[in-house]
C-alpha cells in the first residue's frame, strides 16, 4: 500500500477534525458548522472557497501551472436523522441526529488530500473540490448544479468515493454502468364509500382494493420487463381505517421503487397507475395516483472508471481493486455522473472492529445507529484522491 507520508503525518489531526464533525451532525441544508469548519480548514490552507452553492456547499479551488486543464473530487457533508446508539467520546450531542453514513469521514478524507494538494502542487492545472450538502434526501448534487456548479467551475469529469462496511480496510470497489438504483416514491389513495363491517354490500370497500392492487404491482417486476432487468416494487405502508366495525371511506398506499435505468422506471411508473386506476375502476372506486422521482440511477463512465480502477490498483494492487457488486440503494451524486464524465467507487471501511468502547450493540452498517467511520481509511482516501487528481492531470485527454 502506497501512502503519502505528509497525510499520513496529519492522520490524527484530520481524525480529530472527523470527530468533531461527528459529534455535531447536520441534517440536509442545515450544515453551516460543518461548512463553517471546511471553509476555514481551505482559507488556513491557502486555498481559495466558494460557498453558497445548494445553500451550505463549499467548493475549495487548488490551481497549479498553466493548464486549463480540471477534475473535481466530491464528498458529502450532511448526517442521517437518527438517534445515534454509540457512547463513546464523540458519539453524536444532538438527539436525533448521527452520521450513521461515513460522510464526516468522507469530508476528512477530502480535507486531508486538500492539504497535501495544496502544499505540494504537483500537478499543472485545477482540482475542485467539492463539499456537497444534502445528500441524505436533499438532493445537493441537484442543488449545487442549478446554482451553477459546472459552469463556475469547469471540470473535465467528477469523481466521488463511498465507504463500504464489510469490505476490508485497503480494498476498493467499483463497476462501469449503473453501480446504484434510481430512488422514487408513490402514493396512491383510494376513494371507497364506508359502511357497517357487518353490511358491505352498502360501501365500497377501498381495503379490499388495495389488497388487489398490491398483489397486482408484483406482476409488472415478473411479467411486464423483461427477466434479465431490475426493478423492485415495495408497497411500505397501508393505511386505513378507525375501528374494527367500520369500512373506511379510504385507504392510502405509500412505497418505494428501485430500478438501474430510466427506461424501466418510464415501464413501471406507466404501469403502476395503469393498474392503480383500472383496479379502482373495477371495484367502483375512485383513485389518486402520485409518483415522485427523487434520484436518478447512478451509472459509471466507462472510460474514467478504467481510469479509476487503475489508479486505485496502483495505490493498494490491482488484487484489491474488486468488481462491485451493484446495490438497489440510491445517490445522488447520479445527478452529477447525468452531465459530467466520472466514476463513485467504494472504499473499504471493515467490519466494525475498530469501534472504540462504549459503541452500540448493533451492527457497523450504513445507516445503523451503531456505525462509526473507520480513521485508518482517512490516509489511504485522501492518498488515493491525491494520486487521483494528479495522475488526471498528467494524463492526455
């Protein structure tokens, strides 16, 4: 393993900035102490910021030589809303909120390549680097574009990094194509007419409905795409309903659905409300049918994930570069990866024997109130997204 000696001399410095970012999480476009503490890391670094982009980002620029040449390097800044299980030192002082996710580990390891960047430049031409809030729901990746992100800062491709438990502190993951599904909602409510449970022929039992209705979404992953996409449809909560006597007037189905490309989704969604509507009509009900969008799937370069694969190799081997097995979960760092060239690989975060005493009883799982980020990865993170960036820049486009 190739590490940078100058980040490993800061490790503990930056391990200490990490925990202090995680006993004061943020939620989603609420992060202004942790822009705060970015912000003023970069300006004592001599490295030029710009804030405000989706509210609480922070883009540090690091120039180098007269090349116009530029590649951005993303991590996220914002915690889960959850109540955090841990009791150790830093465990989180605000109820209710926790990085459960590793982004405060992510925004370290950023920092601690930004330091090195900019003490030694080597490399001719621009690294951004980009702190993006809201990841956790808020779409910041979104956000950051609308206010102008790629034309403010005009990089060639954008690369970001998750930690991942259970693959082994020194390994990496990544995969061309869609690496993480596209997250969407719906609701769906059904307008039956109530009545005695003892006398139904008088309503219109909207439960009744639902039941059907449910079974019937399962049939568009097994009969209406093809075998060999992917697609899941979870029905998450039924709601109906007063006393055990009384058939309701209504009843509300809420849930989630996953799929790896947009031409799927396009399939299921039509579906969904084809057989959400034909259903009710059958039953002489009526039908409201409301499907959001939140993120796009996330799918990999082809071209700068081989670039990526081969510099992590060099950094741990190319043994401890794995082929990633693609996830159902979702990120919106798809939203960047839909305008811009890149690859969001996977950094090895172990599994869990690093928690200091006083951790919770659970698992060390992405969002699990007993998680807590790994500070032997902030060397070997920051390492790979300084070798990253230089190697970028050097290399013939």
């Amino acid at each position: 393993m190739q590490l940078i000696e100058s980040i490993l001399a800061d490790a503990a410095t930056v391990a200490a900035m990490r925990r202090d970012i995680h006993a004061h999480p943020e939620l989603c476009f609420e992060e202004e102490r942790t822009s705060d503490l970015i912000a003023k890391a970069l300006t004592d670094w001599g490295i030029p910021v710009h804030r405000g982009l989706g509210k609480t980002g922070v883009v540090g620029i690091v120039k180098n030589g007269s090349s116009a040449r530029a590649v951005g390097l993303r991590a996220d800044i914002d915690a889960l809303p959850m109540t955090e299980h841990n009791h150790f030192a830093h465990r989180s002082r605000h109820p209710g909120k926790m990085h459960a996710c590793g982004h405060d580990g992510h925004t370290a390891m950023l920092l601690a390549a930004a330091k090195h960047l900019a003490k030694h430049r080597n490399f001719d031409g621009t690294v951004y680097l980009v702190f993006q809030p809201a990841e956790e729901g808020g779409g910041g990746a979104r956000e950051m574009m609308k206010d102008g992100l790629f034309e403010k800062f005009p990089m060639e491709a954008i690369f970001g990094a998750h930690n991942w438990p259970g693959m082994a502190v020194g390994q990496f993951g990544l995969k061309s194509g869609p690496v993480f599904a596209s997250s969407n909602e719906f609701k769906i409510t059904i307008r039956g007419k109530g009545a005695h449970a003892a006398l139904p022929h008088n309503g219109i039992d909207p439960v009744l409905v639902a039941a059907q209705m449910v079974q019937a979404f399962q049939t568009i992953v097994t009969r209406n795409k093809k075998p060999i996409e992917t697609a899941v449809i979870s029905v998450t909560m039924i709601h109906a309903g007063e006393a055990t006597n009384v058939i309701p007037d209504s009843c509300e189905l809420q849930g989630t659905v996953r799929t790896f490309t947009t031409e799927v989704l396009d399939l299921v969604q039509r579906r969904m409300q084809q057989i959400a509507e034909a259903t009710c009509a059958a039953f002489d009900a009526g039908c409201e049918f409301a499907f959001h969008r939140n993120y796009p799937p996330t799918v990999n370069h082809a071209a700068e994930t081989e670039f990526a694969r081969t510099l992590l190799g060099e950094v741990v081997g190319p043994q401890n570069v794995l082929e990633f097995e693609p996830t159902m979960g979702a990120e919106d760092f798809s939203f960047f990866l839909q305008e811009k060239p890149g690859c969001y690989f996977l950094i090895g975060n172990g599994d869990g024997a690093h928690r200091e005493g006083g951790h919770g009883l659970g698992p060390c799982m992405l969002h699990n109130p007993s998680y807590d980020f790994n500070d032997d990865l902030i060397p070997l993170g920051a390492t790979a997204w300084v070798r990253l960036a230089e190697k970028w820049l050097a290399t013939p486009r």
